[in-house]
C-alpha cells in the first residue's frame, strides 16, 4: 500500500512539474529590446517606450509579453494601431491592423565594433 502511494506521489509530482515548467519558461523573457526585420526596419521597446520603425519616440501599452501603440502622425499608416505579442525569447509577431498579415520581428544581433 506505502509503495502504491510513493509511487502515485511521484507521478504526481512529475506532471505538475511537466506542466509547470513552460510556463515559467515562458514568464523568463520580455518584449523589451531592440528588434529587427528582415527588411532592415528596427524599433525599440523600454517598458511603456518605443522608438517605432519610422523613428519616432512615443508611447504604448506594456505588457511583459505583448506591446501596442498607435502609429503616430507623420509616419506610414498614421493613427492604425500596431500590436506585438512575443513568441519566444527572440521571436515577435505584429500586426499593423486587425486585419494586416503578420510581421515577423528577431532580436537584433548585438552591434560589432
């Protein structure tokens, strides 16, 4: 009987682990950064902070793994909201619309001297 129970209390243990071990790896990243596409357009994230591709510095909604704001006057697409979620470490997704194809965002690399 004492065998049964340890036993169960291991499998126990070791789905509660399996399942709560991708949600903390998930909290250990942030969309905070710089960011780059392929295209060579670049923006930076600093908590509610963004330098936006066209280089304007303003403000938007914060979240550790999601980011929005509005473009702002004078750039391409002025006043279209642009939402970021972050998929992984190094990998976010926009969208310039509701209804815009998805941008693929990388970190960018570190710059060499």
């Amino acid at each position: 009987m004492r065998a049964t129970l340890e036993k169960n209390l291991r499998k126990a243990a070791a789905v509660a682990a399996f399942v709560l071990l991708p949600a903390s790896l998930a909290r250990a990243d942030a969309i905070d950064g710089n960011w780059c596409r392929a295209d060579g357009k670049r923006m930076s994230i600093q908590g509610p902070q963004i330098v936006t591709p066209g280089g304007t510095q303003t403000r938007g909604n914060y979240d550790r793994h999601f980011f929005s704001y509005v473009i702002p006057a004078g750039e391409a697409g002025a006043g279209v909201t642009v939402s970021i979620v972050l998929q992984g470490e190094y990998l976010a997704h926009a969208r310039e619309g509701a209804d815009a194809p998805v941008q693929e965002w990388r970190r960018c690399q570190p710059d060499v001297s």
